[in-house]
C-alpha cells in the first residue's frame, strides 16, 4: 500500500430515528465520544474521524450482496483496525449482547484478502462493518 502522508480524519453524515438511543449504542457499545450535538442531529468521534448522525423520517436499508457466503447489507460504512483492536471490540461487543447481522468471523480465509470481518446494525438499522487485515498491505490486493 503506497503511504500517504497528511491523511485527515473522513466526514461521513447518516440518518438516524433515535438520537438517544443512538447516543447510548455508539457511546456505550463502540466506544465514540460525543461532540457538538443539536435536537436534530449528533457529531461523534469515530475512532479519531467525524461521523454526525442526523434524525430523518426517510431511512431506508434492505439491499445486500453476497460476500465469501454472507449477505452483506447495502449501505453500510465502518472502520478498518488493527488486529488485535478488532479482537478486543468484538469481545466487547459480544459481551454486551450486541446482536450481529455478520457475526465475527474470518473472511477470505488464507487468500491475500484475509480479512476479520463483523457487521451489526445501530439502533436505526444503519448497518456498519468493523474489518482487520493480518497483513494490512493487502487491503487492496487483487
């Protein structure tokens, strides 16, 4: 993977149903910190970049494709970590009961892409992927 020097955090907005049971899945479950926030919308910090989550009446999740087996809900948006940061959250979530859409498994195993992938839903039915690379420079490997 070619370095790229002076890499900001990305700005991602979604829409959401609930703005507390949204602030307690993200701040409780993931670990977000909350920032600026309004009666309509809510900036967490997302593993160091901007995610705001915006209330909406028009939220709207039912595609998937199928990936190594799984249906893999279309849209959805998520991190990439290190390994062992990906273990230690999908304990946490577990532990918590967090209810799985994916449960956390091994993808791709023993090709270039292997991959530690999991998928759950937020309280508004927004799904996020969290994925850790062994090897991090194949994270666009063909």
């Amino acid at each position: 993977m070619k370095e790229t020097k002076n890499i900001m955090p990305f700005h991602l907005a979604f829409p959401l149903n609930s703005l507390e049971k949204s602030r307690k899945f993200y701040v409780n479950h993931l670990g977000c910190k909350e920032g600026r926030s309004s009666a309509q919308w809510i900036d967490f910090d997302f593993f160091g970049h901007q995610i705001v989550a915006h209330l909406s009446s028009n939220i709207q999740h039912k595609d998937a494709n199928m990936v190594d087996g799984h249906g893999v809900p279309v849209p959805h948006f998520g991190l990439v970590m290190i390994w062992e940061d990906w273990k230690n959250l999908s304990e946490k979530l577990k532990k918590a009961g967090v209810e799985f859409v994916i449960e956390p498994y091994i993808r791709f195993k023993n090709q270039k892409g292997e991959q530690a992938t999991m998928f759950l839903l937020d309280p508004s039915g927004n799904a996020l992927e969290f994925k850790a690379f062994r090897n991090i420079e194949n994270l666009f490997a063909k």
